[in-house]
C-alpha cells in the first residue's frame, strides 16, 4: 500500500469511525466535517474530481451543522 492509498483509508475510516459517534458529542461533528475534507483532498490527489466534490460539499454541511449544535447547546432553557 503506497503513501496516497493509506491516507485515503485513513480519511475514509475517521469518517465512518466519526459519523457513527455523531450523537455522542457535537466535537465528532467537527472530526467529521475535518475527515470529509481529507477525503477530499484524497480525491484531488488521486485525480477523482466528482468525489473530491462531493467531499468538499459533506465537510461544508458538517461544519455548519458543528456550528448550529453550538447554537443549540449554549441556548437557555425553554420556558
């Protein structure tokens, strides 16, 4: 396994490894949205530029979502 192949099963397994964790705290948002763009990057490095999109998009939607939880978790009680 060569250098670029390693890092994308690195990017591909924190990604999996971060989304089933996603409920258990709002900071594997964060390791998710950071794992997509990894990912991303490995498309761009191994010339595969519809993942790398689509990629890029996941870690965009991800981070906005990190950003609502942080919203959500310093709003006051309701009532």
């Amino acid at each position: 396994m060569d250098l670029t192949t390693a890092f994308g099963l690195f990017a591909v397994t924190a990604m999996m490894l971060c989304y089933a964790f996603e409920k258990k705290s709002r900071w594997f948002i964060l390791g998710f949205a950071a794992s997509c763009a990894l990912a991303s990057a490995y498309g761009f490095l191994i010339g595969s530029w519809p993942f790398s999109a689509v990629e890029a998009i996941w870690s965009l939607v991800a981070l906005r979502r990190w950003r609502v939880t942080a919203g959500v978790a310093n709003a006051p009680p309701p009532g």
